[in-house]
C-alpha cells in the first residue's frame, strides 16, 4: 500500500473510530481523535479532496472515480461503453487492468464521482452504457438517482442517463430527439411540369385514395437539406437534380413519441427527365403541367407554395407570363444557402431570403 493511501486509512479510521484491520487481519480499533484535531485534519486540502463523497450510506470513502469528458455548460460524460466480449453478464463490467468490476465496486465509484462532479461546480452527469450494461441502470438510479435521457440514434445498443447535480440551479438539460427533419423537393422542368408522385401505401387507418404529391421523406443523421431533398428525388422517381433553393417549411407537434416536425421543401432543378420510379417506394409517378396541377388537384401544401410563391391559384392557374409569351417559373422569393464560419470551424449552412427582382 502506498505512503499516502496508509495515512488516508489511520486518519480516516481515526476520525471516525473506523475498524480497520493490519497485514496479519486483526482487526484494530483506533479511537477517534479529539474534536480540535478532527477539524484541524477536516480543513487540510487533502481531506478537503479525499472526503468529497456521497451522502449515500454505502459509499466508499476510498473508491476511485470515474474519468470523465467534460461537455458544454458544465457538463460531464461518464462513457462506460465497451465490447460485447469485454462483459460478462449484465451486472459485470471491467476496470483498468481488465479486472472485473461487481455492481457494489460499479455504484461506490458512481457515487465517489457524482460527489466529486458536484464539489467541482459541475451541473450535470451523462452515463453512456453499453446494451449488455443495462442493468447497472438500475444502479445508477438506486444509488444517485440517475433518470433515462436517450438512446443515441443510428445505434440501437447503447443508452444514455442524466443526472442533474445542482439541487439549488433548474434542471436545464433539455429532452433529446424533439424533432424529426423532413424534406421534399418541387422539381420543375423547363416546360413549366411539375414532378409528383402517389405514395405506394396510405399511412393510418383511413383507406383514403393516394393523392399526388412531393417525393420527399426523412433527413439520415448528419444529412443537409440539399443532399437530402435531392437523394429522396431520386430514390423515388430515378430523377437526377440540383438543388437551387429552399421555398418553405412547415412546424407541426404532436406526432409519435409526442416529437414535432419540421418538413423543408426544397425547389430543384432537373438534370434527368426519364422517370424509372420504384415501386417499393411509390405507386405512380408523373410529369404533370403546373396549371393542371392547380386546376385540379388539391394537395394543400403545393397549392399553398403556388399561390404564394408562383402566382398561381385555382382562379388563375396558368400564373404570370413574362416577355414573349413564356410562363414565368421564377418563385418571388427563395431561401438560398450561404455560409458561416466561426474561427477554426467547418462552415456552418445559413439560409437567407431572398426576393426575386421586381418582385
């Protein structure tokens, strides 16, 4: 045993009359020190540091902490992922030196460092677990009261859990996942048609007649909007585009799981034109004229976009005409992308609106 550590266990024993027992396992019972001594010892920077612990009644004044990750805001992360072979059961993890490490050693050395993250200001703790860790949850709750916060998304075998630290501060971590990001691309050819699609099932219970729409669908993490838009396009209806700019978007709540949604519809531009639509996708898919579109169709959100956007409504679908007789495709606005930098940083994607001359 260290120097240090042997003084830590006779002061820690003597302060308290703690039994502790010598090489030869006797125990030994050292009586507390006087009340003056105690404090004198209690103020050192030492005892200051080593008696940082829990209010836990079985935590162990001499467990290790755990490394942490600082995070913004005062955060930690405590990441105990490791391989699947690395754990033996649910309720076994390993410490350095692959020695194994019990739910007992698991919650002293949780409870020595939350002690330790709350004396150093710190206002909340992440513990990031493996799927064959899951049970040590339960300990983490028993013992400090650590709540769910989120699976991370995309993996599937790992769990996150927060603690906030700081009784006497609100609870600021937010919620994870509050929304879902969607994107749908208004794709028009140089002969003023509209590309449109049926979807190839009907979401709900209704058995309600599939009405043209957008090809469009979900963002994949870490997509943009342009590559998104442009992916879903052609995932769909096998039609190669360009991005050009964004023309709206929707905020809607109250879907499953209770997230909100925010659905983008971008207007791209073709560089293909033959439709090789896949059925696993859709039922149908087809170049239809604008004007036809607005005369007869009633899908809400792309008559809304023409109205507001092309000039053109159920009373006057064809829309303005510019010099020569052409039909004007040209939106009165966009919402075109440009770039931030931060010093040091990648370029943050920034959308800014822009009107259309004249308009």
């Amino acid at each position: 045993m260290r120097t240090g550590e042997r003084m830590w266990r006779w002061c820690a024993s003597a302060l308290t009359g703690t039994v502790l027992r010598n090489r030869h396992r006797h125990a030994l019972m050292r009586p507390a020190l006087p009340h003056l001594i105690q404090e004198r010892l209690l103020t050192t920077p030492f005892f200051r540091i080593r008696m940082r612990c829990s209010a836990s009644s079985g935590d162990d004044p001499l467990a290790e902490s755990f490394p942490i990750t600082k995070l913004p805001y005062r955060g930690a992360l405590l990441d105990l992922r490791i391989s699947a072979s690395a754990a033996s059961s649910f309720s076994t993890c390993e410490q350095e030196g692959n020695a194994p490490m019990s739910p007992e050693d698991f919650r002293a050395r949780l409870c020595r460092t939350v002690a330790d993250l709350r004396a150093d200001g710190f206002l909340s703790c992440m513990l990031q677990l493996p799927i064959e860790l899951a049970g040590l949850a339960a300990v983490a709750h028993q013992a400090e009261g650590f709540v769910f916060h989120h699976c991370p998304p995309g993996v599937g075998s790992e769990v996150v859990l927060k603690l906030w630290l700081q009784d006497a501060e609100e609870d600021k971590v937010p919620p994870f996942a509050t929304h879902q990001v969607g994107c749908a691309g208004m794709v028009i050819n140089e002969r003023g048609e509209l590309l449109v699609v049926k979807e190839a099932h009907t979401s709900g219970s209704s058995a309600r007649k599939p009405q043209w729409k957008l090809p469009g669908g979900l963002l994949d993490l870490g997509e943009s909007f342009e590559d998104g838009s442009c992916r879903e396009v052609f995932e769909e209806t096998g039609i190669e585009t360009t991005f050009s700019s964004i023309l709206c978007f929707w905020h809607r709540h109250g879907l499953l799981w209770g997230k909100s949604d925010l659905y983008v519809v971008c207007l791209l531009r073709p560089r293909t034109n033959e439709i090789q639509a896949d059925p696993g996708e859709i039922s149908d898919c087809a170049w239809i004229p604008m004007d036809e579109f607005v005369r007869s169709e009633s899908h809400p959100l792309i008559l809304k976009v023409c109205d507001v956007l092309l000039e053109r409504t159920k009373a006057a679908p064809e829309g303005p005409f510019v010099e020569g007789g052409a039909i004007d495709l040209t939106p009165i606005a966009e919402v075109k992308r440009f770039e931030v930098r931060w010093p040091e940083r990648e370029p943050y994607s920034t959308y800014f609106p822009i009107p259309r001359d004249g308009a």
